[in-house]
C-alpha cells in the first residue's frame, strides 16, 4: 500500500490523478491558482535596503523586499517590460541567479493547483482571461513596532502596482491596497481578511486575480494536525499581537476552496516561511533540481474538508486496497 500511495501521490501528471480519483475529483484540482514565494517553509526572506541594486523604478523610496525586488527586475527592469517572452522556468530561474549573486540564499517557489507547463510563457494574466482584472495588494511596514519594523514593503506595493497596471491593465478602481503608511486601509487581520473574501466574491468567469503580500512570515505550531512538519505559516497582520495570525488554512478557505470556477489567481508572497502557505498540491523550486512540477505526496486530502474531503479520502482508500 505504501508503493501504490507513492506512485499516486507522486505522479506528475494531473489528468493521472484526475483519472485515479475518478468522477468525484474536488474542486481543487480544477481551480486555477498559482503562487509565488521567494522562499521554502523553512527560510527567511529579506529586506533589501537599496533596491537601486535591482534596476528598479522605484517610484516609492529606497527600500524593498528581495521577491518582490528581483521579480520586477526580471519583469519590468527601468520601466520596460522585459519578461514578455520569459517562461515560468526562465524566471524563477533567473530570479534564484540574481538571489544568489546578491548574497540571498533563499530559493524562489512555484506552487499551484494544477501542473503547469514550466516552459510555458510566464504571464500574471493568461491567454483568453478578458474579463476584469482585480488585486489585494498588502505591504507592511509595521510602522513603530520595534523590534520588527521593516523599510521596504510599502515600495514593493507602489512597485508592484505601477507593474501591473503599465503591463498588465490592472485598473486603479479595482486594484485594493492596503498599507500602514496612514493613507491606505489598515492592513489588519480583519481587514486583510475581508479583502481576500471579497475579490473572490466578486469575481467571475473569465476573470483574473492577483494577489501581493510584502510583510512578515512566520511559522506556528500546526493546530488541527494537517501540516506533516507540524507548523502553520502564517502571514502577520498589522495588529497580529492583538488579533493573531493568518494561518495557511484560512488562506486555502478563503482563495482555494472558495474560488468560483473560471477565475485565474496569481499569488506573490514576499515573507518568510512562505513556501507553501496557500497549501497547494503541485511545486517547483528553483534548486536546479526539479525539471517539471511535483505533485507533492504529503498533500492533505482531508483539508477539503466535509463531504468533499470524505469522498476523496474514501476513494483514494479504495484505489489503495486493489
């Protein structure tokens, strides 16, 4: 039985696990997300304090985070768009190069829900979406706090967004921002939360969503036994002393399970320990040693939750005994 969930969970192909698990496949395995991390679980992400070094526009300041900073090189490197013809592969690749000849150490990530085709043209929003283009756009500078207070998260947005909207379309009525700087909505837990809701909400077939979170990552101990290492990641908050964490399971709620069918999201997180908090099934790392997507063997059927989760498990069960 150990061999046979090996080969299942270790396919590469989704229509394999599609076909393994039959008619009654969840809806996550048909919902259309794909995320960006600078980072693995078990890594800190960084600060850049002169993002002059990354060619940047930098229409905000001097400071940046180290994801979200070499992206944009590669992307929109002195106001260009330079990533029009870079495949998925081509960027996290180049991304992990201009990490490691600045000194960084840590390993950018693709996850997804689906597998994706690394050689595929990279693009924050795909061939055929032309319906409304909407973003949550979160930096944190956590402004006062000590220690903690960061310099550079409030720049990745103003980046980040003069990006998307340049290259991408992204209009400014749609686009949510939220930002400690005492102009913007405070990014709360509440308010963090409420936004995330709302996008999904709001969007229909055909539409696109991108996602954007500068600020502090961190790790919590796992409380519902779901995470094989035994630690949420989670995103902090402005007021995370008061309200505490945005744990990985909330994110899945929120943007995984509760996506309408025919909306593309893509996520950017630029913390720490940010790997896989939307806890999706399918991972690249740019190490030099994957080739294509992994189906992760690890990944928590039971995470579904309900009827869904019942289902799967109970199939998958089933494929294990025969």
């Amino acid at each position: 039985m150990r061999e046979k969930r090996k080969k299942l969970f270790g396919r590469q192909s989704t229509q394999e696990v599609m076909d393994a698990i039959g008619d009654d496949q969840p809806q996550v395995l048909i919902a259309d997300v794909v995320m960006i991390s600078g980072c693995d679980d078990h890594q800190t992400s960084a600060d850049v304090s002169n993002v002059a070094s990354f060619a940047l526009p930098d229409p905000a300041g001097a400071a940046g985070g180290a994801c979200t900073s070499t992206l944009l090189n590669i992307l929109y490197k002195d106001e260009e768009d330079t990533g029009a013809d870079l495949s998925f592969v081509e960027v996290l690749g180049a991304m992990r190069e201009n990490l490691e000849a600045k000194g960084y150490t840590q390993i950018p990530q693709l996850t997804s829900t689906k597998e994706l085709d690394l050689t595929h043209k990279f693009d924050l929003v795909p061939d055929g979406f032309e319906g409304t283009k909407r973003a949550v756009m979160v930096g944190i500078n956590y402004v006062g706090h000590d220690p903690g207070e960061l310099s550079g998260c409030h720049n990745d947005v103003g980046n980040m967004k003069n990006y998307i909207q340049a290259v991408h379309g992204f209009e400014e009525e749609n686009i949510t921002v939220l930002m400690d700087d005492g102009e913007h909505e405070e990014p709360t837990l509440a308010n963090m939360l409420a936004a995330y809701r709302r996008i999904v909400e709001e969007s229909q077939p055909g539409d696109s969503i991108f996602l954007h979170y500068s600020g502090h990552g961190s790790k919590l101990r796992d409380d519902n036994g779901d995470e094989d290492d035994g630690y949420d990641e989670v995103l902090c908050p402005i007021d995370y002393a008061e309200s505490g964490f945005i744990r990985d399971d909330q994110l899945f709620e929120i943007l995984v399970e509760g996506l309408p069918a025919g909306v593309h999201v893509v996520s950017l997180m630029d913390c720490c320990h940010s790997g896989t908090i939307l806890d999706l099934p399918y991972k690249f790392e740019a190490n030099g040693e994957y080739e294509t997507m992994q189906l992760d063997e690890d990944f928590d059927w039971i995470k579904f939750g309900g009827a869904v989760g019942t289902t799967v498990m109970g199939i998958l069960a089933n494929y294990l005994d025969n």
